[in-house]
C-alpha cells in the first residue's frame, strides 16, 4: 500500500497523540505541526474556526476534520475496523 502524508494539527493532548499512534499503526507518513510552536491559536481559529477542537486531521490531500471523523473516513475505507 502506498504511504500518504497524513498532517495533525496538536496541542498535545492524549487525543492529539492517540491520532499520531493510529495513523502511524497504518504506516502513514505522519507530519504533526503543534500549536506555539507551528502555528498558533489564532492561526488555527482563522483556519479551522473558533469552535473547532484538537486534534484537527488531514490525510492525502484531503481535509479530515476531528479524530471521531477521521476515525470514520478510515473505517469507510476499511484500513481499521
């Protein structure tokens, strides 16, 4: 299987890791960027909105959203169960 670049947007938190863990379990080419560091939090309020929760997940090109949908996308393709 091809690897794709999966990007998480963290801070830190025991979900921001649980995703890492997941997506690294599937052999993705993981890139996390974490807040105060990457980027900050009025960066990932302007782009992701001001409700928006952590971790915030893209895998491939495509924007995935939080990591109950991405655990969702990943179930459809059927790469977890």
């Amino acid at each position: 299987m091809t690897k794709i670049q999966s990007v998480i947007w963290s801070n830190r938190s025991l979900e921001c890791e649980r995703a890492e863990s997941l997506l690294r379990s599937l052999d993705e080419d993981v890139r996390v960027f974490y807040v105060d560091k990457d980027f900050s939090q009025k960066g990932f309020e302007a782009e992701f909105g001001e409700n928006a929760e952590y971790p915030q997940i893209s895998v491939g090109l495509k924007y995935r959203g939080t990591l109950k949908e991405t655990l969702n996308y990943l179930k459809n393709l059927e790469r977890i169960k």
